[in-house]
C-alpha cells in the first residue's frame, strides 16, 4: 500500500496550513488591538480625569497641561509598563515550562517556583536586612529560591519519570513548604520589614519606577530573544524527546536553558511587583485554544496574552471600588484558580 500523499492530499495539507496560519496571525493581530485598548483605557483610569488625546500628549511630555505630563509620565505609564513587562514574561515563561516539561499544568506559579523567589525576596530583606529599594540583593536571592525549586522539579520529570500530575501535585507540596517558611520569617520580622513583606504577597504593579524597569526588560528580552529562536525546537519536543533528539537538538540544554531563563524572569518580576499567580497558566492555554501547539504563534500570543491579561486585572483593580486599589495577586488567583480546575479535572477524564 502507498503511504506517499498524493498530490491532491498535499493540496488539501497546504490549504489547511495556510487557513490555519491566517487564524493564528489574525489572532495576533486582535490581541495586539486589545492590548493597545487595554492600554489607553488604562491611562485614563485614576482620579485625574482627562481626555485621551491629552493623554497621548503627556506620554511624549506634550500636552498643554503640565500636570498631565507629571500624573501620566511618572504614574501611569510606568504602571502600564510593569503589567506588559510583568505579564508578559511571566506569560512566556509559562509557555516555555510547558514545552520543556510537556506538561500542560505548568507555569511558575502552580510549580512553586514563584512562591520559592517570595521565600527568597523575604529571607533577603529580613534574615540578611537588605532594604525593599535593593536592585541587585534581593532579585539574587529570590532567584536562588526560584532555582532550587526549579532543580527539584526538573529532577522529579527527568530522573524519577514522575507522571505530569504528579509533578503538579509535587509542586503544590513545594508551594505550601515554601509559602510556610515565609510565614514563620514574617512572624519574626519587625514593623517595616513586616510591610515590606506584605508588599511580596499581595502584588502590586505602583511601587516600580523607571529605574526599576531596566533589568525587568532586559530579562524578559532575553527570555524573549531565545525563545523565538528555538521555536522549531519546541515544536520537535512535543513529537516527542527521542524525535528531538533525532533532529540533532541538544534536549538536555534546551530544557536546562529554559528553566533557568524562566525561573530568572519570574524572581526578577517576583523581586519587582510581589507574588503573581496564574498569568503564566492562563495565558499560554488561551492562544493555544485558537493558534494550537505551534510555537512559532504560541510564543509571542503567550506574551501578548500575558501583558493584556495582567493589565486588564490592574485596570479592574483600580476601578472595581475607586478610589481603592485592590491587590492584584488576588485579582489573578480568582481568574487563574477556576481554569485550573478545570484543566486538573478535564487532564483526570482524559486518564
């Protein structure tokens, strides 16, 4: 029996790759519009009400209004930066600790790995007394907790061949150990460092400047960079890692690299805005619903999908009950913690 496709059948593959790649871009596109949306709606929410024209002008230092300049240059925009930055490399990262552990379930948040960098920030500022503004301490010692729980799960999936829901269930056990020892630092902690460390939990986007923002961006660029070119070899790993290997991609660095960029991106954005839980989850499952498992779309949706999702929590959070501003760790739990119910209970039929 010939096994060859016919030429009528590789017609048929192109036309449906060719639809599928029109779907997938035009999914960028629609998401890139939301983001952008997501953005002026952002910049017009406060107590400072102003129309969006002025405000575009004050992004650039040129409105008439100096007062718009200041409340939108040094307020708003660098929140609005922290959410597209924060999100979307904890969405990317997400994306990434999925392919390499071909687990479906994973991201920073529901592995522990965020929750290790919290127990690092605040073994940081309360063990070793350095100070919430320390650019450099306190981003090396969550990245330290985030690697450690990194190394652990990587040994479960590739040394103990643990099963996908069981690395899950070893990363809640990790996630509650860790989340422990933060309280019993927390219970010996003084007044400043306790607010200090309250700031790690909660989350919130208001606390970093411009100054803060460079190493932020220049982690989620690099995360970013490498990423893309590995696309295809993300693509080959969910053929399998004896496919993979056969292609000539070195598994073992692909999957080293990739967890140490991703765990080195969450402890950054964990050291900057506090525990963020979910977007790395929810995004990444949201592109593939419409671009599928091609990394070539899956990567740069996880990103978009990332920033606009954690943006849109921040502008819900400052509105829901204004002038109060919610905290938004707990406004990403609500959203990520059903879909991964969902996702647990739909992985359990599947078995």
């Amino acid at each position: 029996m010939n096994s060859v496709p016919s030429k009528l059948e590789k017609n048929n593959i192109d036309e449906l790759y060719r639809k599928n790649q029109v779907k997938s871009i035009s999914f960028l596109v629609i998401l890139g519009g939301v983001l952008l949306l997501t953005i002026l709606l952002s910049l017009r929410a406060g107590s400072y009400e102003t129309p969006i024209g002025e405000l575009i002008k004050g992004i650039f230092g040129m409105s008439a209004d100096r007062k718009i300049n200041i409340v939108v240059q040094n307020n708003r925009l660098p929140r609005i930066v922290t959410a597209i930055l924060a999100g979307g490399g904890l969405g990317l990262a997400g994306c990434i600790l999925q392919a390499v552990l071909r687990n479906p379930l994973a991201s920073s948040s529901t592995l522990g790995v965020s929750q290790g960098a919290t127990f690092g920030a605040a073994f940081a500022i309360v063990v070793l007394g350095l100070g919430a503004t320390d650019s450099f301490g306190i981003p090396l010692c969550a990245f330290v907790g985030s690697i450690a729980v990194a190394l652990v799960i990587l040994g479960l999936s590739k040394f103990r061949q643990v099963s996908p829901e069981g690395i899950v269930l070893a990363g809640v056990a990790i996630s509650s150990m860790f989340t422990g020892a933060t309280t019993l630092i927390q219970y010996f902690a003084d007044e400043v460092q306790l607010s200090t460390l309250v700031f790690w939990t909660f989350g919130d986007l208001g606390s970093t400047g411009w100054d803060d923002l460079g190493g932020m961006a220049a982690i989620v660029a690099i995360l970013c960079v490498y990423c893309f070119a590995h696309r295809w070899d993300y693509n080959a790993l969910l053929s399998g890692e004896e496919t993979a290997i056969s292609l000539g991609i070195n598994v073992k660095r692909l999957t080293l690299v990739g967890m140490v960029l991703c765990c080195l991106t969450s402890s950054v954005v964990v050291s900057n805005v506090g525990l963020i839980s979910f977007i790395g989850l929810v995004a990444p499952h949201i592109v593939r619903m419409v671009v599928g498992n091609n990394h070539v779309y899956l990567i740069p949706g996880s990103i978009l999908g990332g920033a606009t999702l954690l943006l849109l929590g921040d502008l819900f959070a400052r509105t829901v009950i204004s002038p109060v501003i919610l905290p938004i760790g707990a406004i990403t739990s609500f959203l990520g913690g059903p879909l991964f119910l969902y996702l647990l209970f739909k992985g359990g039929k599947k078995q």
